[in-house]
C-alpha cells in the first residue's frame, strides 16, 4: 500500500497508487516530494501573483493585504478570550482532587484507578545532565510515580558518552519510580533520520515489549505520554490524566494535552524575547481554550499505548513528530481520534544563547525546525488519497486546520506584507490617494483597525503571560525594562525574523527537496 508505514518507516515514495479517492479508476501517482511543496509553491505563487497585481490591480492587492491583516487581527482578539477563558479553566483544574472525583463520577465502564500505568519517555540528544536531572525530580514528585510510572530515558547512540549518562541517572532516581529503563537509538537505521520521532518510536517498541510482553502489564491499560527532555509538568498532570484515561470511553481514541508556558528559565533568556514566548505560551493556550479552534498535540502529549501500537507508532524520517503522529493515528482510525484538554500547564525552557546574538539565531533554529511540519499538509492529502474510506468531509477538516495555520505563516504573510508595501511602491502617488481619503478607504480603514486591535492585544498576551511566571529571582535592572519597553513596538519584526522567515525558508526546501539536519536548541 502507498505511503505506509512499516516499522515506523517509509516504504514507498508514489502515494495514491491503485486507489481513486471516489473508488473509480486507479489515482495517479503522486511522488511524496510534489506533496511536500504544495506550502512552498504556493508561498512563492504567492510572491509573484503579488507583484504582478501590485503592477495591475495596485488597490485590489492593497484590499487583500488589508482583509488578511484584518483576519490577523480577528485572530488575535479571539485568542485573547480565549486565553481568558483558558486561565479560568487552569484555576478550576488545580482545585480539583481528581481520585475524589473519580469517585463521584465514573462511569460503569470505566478502569480501575489503581490499574492504570503510565509509560512516560523522554527522547534526548546531548541534553546537559542537570536539564534532564530537573525532568526526574519533576516525574519523580507526580502522585503514584513510584507504584504506577515507568520512566525511560530515549538516549541516542550518536551521543558520546550516552550510556554512562543514562546509568548515572538510573542509579539516582531508580528508587523513585515503579521502573525507571534508558534504551539507546542505533544510529544510520534504514529510512530513519536522527531526530526525535525515530528515538521516541525505538523506545515506545521497547517499553512495550518490555511492559507488556515480558511484565505482562494489560496494554489496555498503559497511557504514554512522551515529553521534551525539559518539559515540567504541573504537580498534578498525572493524577488529572489518570482519571481522564480511566473515565474516558472513547480513551483508545484520545490525544490528551495540556497548555505550554515558556517558563522555566524565563529570567534568563534576553528580555527582549520575553514578548515572543509570551505571544507562543499565548495561542497554545487559546488553541486549547476556544472550542472554536481545533486543538492539535504540541511538544509534550499522551495517548494510548494501545493506539500507538495499532497506528504503527512515530515514523523515523519526521522531524515534526506531534501533528504527524497525531494525523497517522487519525487516518488508521479512520478519523475518530480527537485530541483532549488537561488545563494544568506545564513548563518549558525556551532557547538562549550566550549573546542576543546568538539567542536570536537559536530561537530561528528551532522555529525552522518546527516550521519542517508544512509537511503535514502534503501528508494529510497523501492519507487522503490513501484511505478513501474515510468521509471526505471528515479528512477536509483536519486538512483545513493544519493547511490553515501553515499556508496563514508562508502564502498568506507574502500577500500580507508584499501586498501592503508593492502597490506604494510600484504607485507612488497611491500612498497619498488612501491617506487623502482615509476612513472612506476600506483598505485605510482595515490596516489601521488592525494596528490598533494588534497592539492591544500584545499588550494583553504579555500581561496574561507576566501575570502566571514564577516569581522574579532579582530586582529588575534599567536594561531589561529598556529591552522589554524596546519589544512592544519591535513585535512586528520579531515576528518576521521568528515566525515568517523561517517557515519561508522551510517551505521553499520541502519544494526543492533540500532535508533538513535536526539539532538541539541550547537552553541553558
């Protein structure tokens, strides 16, 4: 079959082979690189349609641009009650008792409390010793970790010195878990890339051969949850997700999730990127808060192990490993699967450098990488063709919400900002026509609408931000209340060099076919 994962890999680069979607006449094949440029291509049709109608149609593209900034702005002002609505969530979630609840109101078919067993891995890959130390003590502070939580640190063979590192940790923390394992990714396996969906899918394979096979442990009832080396979960993330998966129903088709904040090491990273982590912590949240929205797994999540096994676990060539696994189960189940909110947050540790320099080149790093999920959308019309099975309303929503927010940061921010500035540059005499008419212009009237509700509404996902960090270690100092005044007015060029470059640059090598070598972003 095209396109199918076998062991986690690739087998076959033609997708749509001997299947029509309608069930007719054999689909053409479609080579997996075509698939993959489709964010590229229509980035750069983008750019060129732009010019040509800045040329031609100066106000048209000026209106365009305007209504796309104004949708921004929409956007914004949706995330912002959202998040509101979210921060009340995470208050009602942290006083709640959880087996007190489970008590009240679980379900005839519900599992057992004491049954559930939670498989946790942590893929690593040069990560300093004290990051992944604070990740234990973390694991090893949840309720039930050492009766219920099996632990394996995903060490990877290209890392020199691994095995002596995941020993002096096991011998550290052993006591603190039910099990506490480490397996170590052989490097140059057939169809796999060094990154983290191949480590995490060796891992999962081992834990359950290990937890199932030989401890005979009931995989119905294993919850895995693979995190960042750095991630940090609230103190009350597992006895949350022990009721969710026991009471679930529908749990062999669940993604569980909860909202990321950028707070770890939030007084040392410059505090002029304070305001870009607080805008990224911000529509986390909102994606999670707004029923409006679609949610979708983001760096740390849980799902059955019964799931994973029958979805054939992480492919070993992603290097966005979250949409991508969650997009694999969602065809294998035949669209069923839906991703659920844990509103306790956990915490992470954004990028920094020694310098601002080198921070800023750090921060562009990981945003390119995480920029590599464009891919997604070539792969969600891969599976689409692969499982005509599946109700084409069904496959088009996930489609619409992944194509949306990837097309919106490549295609979608060319026309933006190339349709705003071409027409004024090609028509110089266009600049003073708009201002001269002003609000009777809709495009005059949307920019500026978008400005103002933009600027607000930075204000605000700084505030909700400031408001949840932990406290301050130190007074704050003349220079950071420089550079964190500085970042409201530089928003607009943080975004460009974190946001839209990068995906840019990601989307123009998926459609010339130029991979990408993954690597570990310093955090500390």
């Amino acid at each position: 079959m095209p396109y199918q994962s076998s062991g986690g890999r690739r087998n076959n680069v033609q997708l749509g082979v001997g299947r029509s979607v309608w069930g007719g006449t054999p689909a053409p094949a479609i080579p997996e690189q075509t698939l993959d440029g489709i964010p590229g291509c229509l980035a750069w049709l983008a750019l060129l349609l732009s010019i040509i109608s800045a040329i031609a149609f100066p106000r048209a593209l000026l209106l365009i641009a305007a209504c796309i900034g104004f949708y921004s702005a929409i956007r914004f002002l949706f995330a912002g009650i959202a998040n509101v609505r979210g921060l009340r969530l995470i208050r009602q979630w942290e006083r709640t008792d959880w087996f007190e609840k489970y008590q009240q109101d679980a379900p005839e078919n519900a599992l057992d409390w004491e049954a559930v067993h939670h498989l946790v891995i942590v893929p690593n890959y040069k990560e300093p010793v004290e990051i992944l130390e604070k990740t234990l003590q973390n694991l090893a502070g949840q309720r039930d970790a050492r009766q219920r939580m099996s632990v394996v640190l995903a060490m990877e063979a290209a890392e020199e010195g691994c095995v002596e590192k995941a020993e002096h940790l096991v011998r550290g923390y052993r006591q603190c878990f039910k099990n506490l394992f480490f397996t170590v990714h052989p490097r140059g396996l057939p169809g796999e890339m060094q990154c983290k969906s191949s480590n995490e899918a060796w891992a999962a394979r081992w834990g359950k051969r290990k937890l199932v096979d030989e401890m005979r442990i009931d995989i119905d009832r294993i919850v895995v949850t693979t995190q960042d080396a750095d991630t940090l979960w609230h103190r009350d993330h597992f006895y949350a997700l022990t009721y969710l998966f026991a009471t679930t129903p529908e749990r062999y088709l669940r993604f569980w999730q909860a909202p990321i904040r950028y707070h770890t090491n939030i007084w040392e990273i410059n505090p002029l990127l304070r305001i870009v982590n607080a805008y990224s912590t911000a529509f986390e949240l909102a994606y999670l808060a707004a029923p409006w929205w679609i949610p979708m797994p983001m760096s740390s999540y849980s799902l059955s192990l019964k799931l994973l096994d029958v979805s054939g676990y992480w492919d070993g060539d992603v290097i966005a490993d979250e949409w991508h696994m969650f997009i694999k189960a969602y065809f294998v189940r035949e669209g069923q699967v839906k991703l659920d909110r844990v509103f306790l947050p956990f915490s992470a540790t954004a990028v920094t450098g020694e310098t601002l320099w080198q921070a800023i080149k750090n921060r562009y790093q990981q945003t390119l990488r995480h920029a590599w999920g464009s891919k997604e959308v070539g792969y969600i019309v891969a599976k689409m063709l692969e499982h005509p099975e599946v109700e084409f309303g069904t496959s088009f929503k996930l489609l619409f919400r992944v194509a949306h927010d990837i097309l919106l940061a490549g295609a979608g921010w060319i026309i933006l900002t190339a349709g705003a500035q071409l027409p004024l540059v090609f028509n110089p005499s266009l600049l003073g026509q708009v201002v001269q008419e002003g609000f009777s212009n809709p495009s005059y009237a949307l920019i500026n609408l978008s400005f103002v509700l933009v600027s607000i509404l930075g204000i605000v996902f700084w505030y909700q931000d400031v408001i949840v960090r932990p406290p301050r270690p130190r007074p704050m100092t003349l220079r950071e209340r420089v550079y964190t005044l500085l970042s409201f007015p530089l928003l607009p060029i943080l975004t460009l060099i974190f946001v839209a470059v990068p995906t840019l640059q990601a989307q123009t090598r998926l459609l010339m076919g130029i991979p990408l070598r993954f690597q570990v972003s310093k955090k500390l």
